[in-house]
C-alpha cells in the first residue's frame, strides 16, 4: 500500500526568480490528464519526459492519501493523453530542490494554468517540521483548488 504526506505552497516568484531556481538540481517537462477526477478515486496519466506513468490516487484525509505509481510505456502515455484523458492537460516544468534536507518540487504551470507556481514537499508523517525555503508564500495544502485533478477541471485562468 503506498501513502502520500504532502505540504504544498504557492511560490513568491520574486523570490523563487531570484534564489530558487539556480538551485534547482533538475528541471522536466510534464504532461498529465485524469482519467478520473472523483474525490473518492483520481486516475492520472503522465509523461515525465520520456517516462510513462499511471497514478490511482485516493480521497485526501488531511494532508495523507493512498497513491498507487505505476510505469508505462511512453507511447501509450502518449496516447492515452491525445484521445482519452479529459481537457485540458496539465502542463507543467517541474524543478526539483534539495533544501534543509528535503526534496521539494516547484512546477511552473503553463497552458491553462499558466502563471501559477507551486511548491510541493514530502514528508514521513504529518507533523514532521522542515525548514521553509526563502521563496515560499502561502500554504495550500488543504485548498482543494489547487490539487491538479481540480486544475484540470477549473483551470487557474478561470478564477
């Protein structure tokens, strides 16, 4: 059984334009569509770059949920993006930070959601501290706007 601990935030981008990204340890191009967007089931397809996958996702409890990560062939994340995920994708540059110890990830949406920047960190259980980054704004983990299956529905230039 797999579990996601996550903390998202928006992203000063002031800030992150002037310290975050030079730190930034890799930076990839993604594409991602929902099969399902049910609260009590998400089913996503994504292509990392070169790198198929598929995601089952369950109802957010907090800032917890179960998360199934399976690998697939590039070309049918391809396809499955093209002719059955529903509009509009996410389309997303994810740059990836070692920061006080942790991993976070910045995506830089654009399409639909250009102009949103978010920051996302995992954590081994929901009280864990960490140390914020210099860059960090708001805390939107429980704003269920922001979770991308929401995004792929209202899209951020909608709002």
């Amino acid at each position: 059984m797999g579990q996601e601990i996550e903390r998202r935030f928006l992203v000063d981008r002031t800030l992150w334009e002037q310290s975050g990204l030079p730190q930034a340890r890799s930076a990839q191009t993604i594409r991602q569509g929902f099969l399902s967007t049910v609260k009590e089931r998400v089913v996503r397809v994504r292509l990392n770059g070169e790198q198929g996958s598929l995601t089952i996702k369950g109802i957010t409890r907090g800032i917890s949920k179960l998360e199934f990560d399976y690998p697939i062939p590039a070309d049918d994340a391809r396809q499955m993006l093209d002719e059955l995920c529903q509009p509009p994708l996410i389309e997303k540059i994810r740059y990836q930070i070692d920061y006080a110890g942790l991993l976070w990830e910045v995506d830089a949406f654009s399409g639909a959601n250009q102009g949103l920047l978010l920051a996302e960190v995992e954590l081994t259980c929901e009280e864990q501290s960490f140390l914020s980054p210099p860059w960090l704004g708001e805390e939107v983990s429980l704003d269920p706007r922001y979770f991308n299956s929401s995004l792929s529905r209202k899209p951020f230039s909608e709002w």
